[in-house]
C-alpha cells in the first residue's frame, strides 16, 4: 500500500521533469530516482522534516496567491466561467457513497501508515510532535483550496491539458516568472520528500522487523548450538558475530539498499503506468493499507491478548488479496470494503472465542 503512494507521488514528478527540461519520460524517471536517493541517503527523516518545513512555507505563500489570481481569472472572463460544469465549486458533487468512501480510505490509511507514524516518533519531544501534527491539519486547506481553485479554471480554460500538468502549466504560464519558479521549487520538494519519506518508512519496517529480527534469531541459534557442545564451553558467546558471513551486511546498509530499491520500483511502475490517474494510485494505497492493517492494529491496541498471532496474520495476507482481487476485477464498491469484511472475518471469531 505505501508502495502505491510512492507511484502515486511519482507519476506528477516524472511528468514535470520531462515537461522543464523537455526530455522523454525515461531520463525523466532516472533522474528522479537519483534525486531521491540522494535526498533519502544523506539526510533521511531529518531531511524530511526540514524540508517539509521549507516546503510547506513555500508552497502556502505562493499557492495562496496564485489561487487568489485563478479565482480573480475564473471570474473575469465570462467566457470561462460559462464553461464551467454544474457542481464546479461543490465539495460533495457527485455519487456520495463513492466520496464518502474515499475519505474513509483516506483517514482509516494515515492511521495505518508507517510514514506518519515515523515522522511522530522522529520529533524531539512530544510537544514538538503534537504541535507538528496540529499545524500540518491546518495548513490542509490553505493548501487545498488555491490548488482546487487552479484546477478548476484550468479545466474551463484550457480543456485540452493533461490534468496531471495543469497545476504545472498555470504557474509557468499564468503566473509571474519568479512566482511560478518558487512555487515549481516548492512542488517539486514536497514531491521528493513525499517519495523519499515513504521509501524510508517502507525501508525501516523491512530491515528491522524483518532482516534484524532474522539475524538475531540466526544468533541465537548459534549461541544455543555452542551452549550445547562440551567443546565449546570455553568461548565466550558475547563475541559471536550477529552474522558469521564473509559479506555480512549491516542494518543501515541494508536499509538503504530496499530504499534504493523501492524508490526505483515506484518510479518504474508510474512509468508503465504515465496515463493513470494520481488519486487512483492513492485511494488503492489508502485501501490495501486500511484493509490490512487498521483491524489487527485496533485489537493489538485496544484489545491486546484477545487475538493469536495466526488471526492477524491470515487477515493481514487475505484482506490484502480481496482488496486487490476487488480493484483489478472491477468489483462495484471501495475496496476498502472487502479488505475490511475479510479481515473481520478472521478476527471476530478469535475475539469472541476469547471472550
């Protein structure tokens, strides 16, 4: 699921690299990769968090005016406004199952994600992290608003533009030089500390839950091995490597290697797939996330004890393949949906059997 927010970021990225500089989408999407990886390896949450500081004073400046001026735009041109389709300015235009369902996804994923749990558990103290919190909700809609606003009347404007660049077009062609540059600086930052952020989250779940826990099991079996030779009673335990093999690898190292690898996997997907839609990739992302995790998460959290290990880990795997078997067969209804049933049904019968 975090997999898919990382193409998600990556699709407008390869877009606006290969419009700026006028090149074709696969030096575009190298690029990228090598601009991420250096913003990931050499500064990692740190990088993140001040840079999401940096853009997040760039982009509400510079957004607030230019969707003062699209506004300003929208309405001075009759002609614009007259191609503006019913519902135009309407949060809840539209099927309501279909949008309530997407800010379920939404909300019920970021309470599943490892980025933004890390981003919480990397502040300096909790005050920093609660007021960090606070203000990245509020800076939502002043934010949100002015992009709306652009899209809006880039849609009546300029039907012709591909959506995904139409954010792009309007500041460097509706807007003042040095307005749309900064804003375009500001775009591009939150676009690879976005990636980069996700990378790292994707990065620490699989080399310490996954590579450390192997090598300290690995560890232990040597040390119980030895502990049972008479031979060997004279060796001290405490200097047994955590990995006796001559290309031993260490956490970061193998940390930075699945951050690479990730960062590289994203880019490729959102190249096989340039005609796709961002908030596609999105609301699947929120979904798988959701689906698998938001379940065995409460129980663990406000339940403990109450559900075995073998529960969880058949809602996990299962609820994540209904909700992909849902997507990719074209299943009416939010996949977030399935994944949740399925995995209720996992867990519900341990819970009760427990009760």
């Amino acid at each position: 699921g975090i997999l898919f927010s990382a193409v998600a970021s990556c699709l407008p990225a390869i877009y606006i690299i290969a419009a700026i500089f006028g090149i074709p989408f696969l030096p575009a999407t190298v690029l990228l990769i090598l601009t991420v990886a250096a913003y990931a390896f050499f500064g990692g949450m740190k990088s993140a968090g001040v840079g999401g500081i940096l853009k997040m004073i760039v982009i509400l400046s510079t957004m607030a005016i230019a969707g003062v001026m699209a506004a300003h735009l929208l309405f001075a041109d009759p002609a614009v406004a007259a191609a503006l389709p019913e519902g135009a300015f309407s949060l809840l235009h539209g099927d309501m199952s279909h949008i309530l369902a997407n800010f379920s996804s939404v909300v019920i994923g970021m309470l599943c994600t490892q980025s933004y749990i890390q981003a919480i558990f990397s502040a300096s103290n909790p005050r920093t992290a609660s007021v960090a919190a606070f203000t990245a909700a509020l800076i939502s809609l002043p934010v949100g608003l002015p992009c709306a606003m652009v899209g809006i009347y880039m849609g009546a404007a300029h039907p012709e533009i591909t959506p995904i660049l139409s954010l792009p077009t309007y500041l460097l062609t509706e807007q003042p030089s040095l307005l749309g540059g900064i804003a375009m600086g500001g775009i591009m930052l939150s676009l690879i500390g976005s990636i980069a952020g996700l990378s790292l989250g994707i990065g620490t779940m699989l080399s310490r839950d996954i590579f450390h826990r192997a090598r300290v099991t690995l560890r232990a079996r040597k040390i119980h091995k030895l502990a049972e030779d008479p031979a060997s009673q004279a060796i001290d335990i405490t200097e047994i490597p955590t990995v006796n093999h001559p290309y031993h690898l260490s956490e970061l190292a193998v940390t930075r290697l699945i951050v690479l690898l990730t960062i590289t996997l994203a880019a490729f997907i959102a190249l096989a797939n340039e005609g796709s839609q961002v908030l596609f990739w999105n609301f699947l992302s929120m979904a798988l996330r959701s689906g698998g995790i938001f379940l065995p998460l409460s129980f663990a959290i406000f339940a403990p004890g109450t559900i075995t290990a073998m529960s969880a880990t058949l809602s996990m795997a299962l609820s994540t393949v209904a909700a992909l078997i849902a997507v990719f067969l074209g299943a009416a209804g939010n996949p977030l949906f399935f994944g949740l049933a399925v995995s209720a049904l996992c867990l519900i019968p341990c819970w009760l059997r427990h009760r």
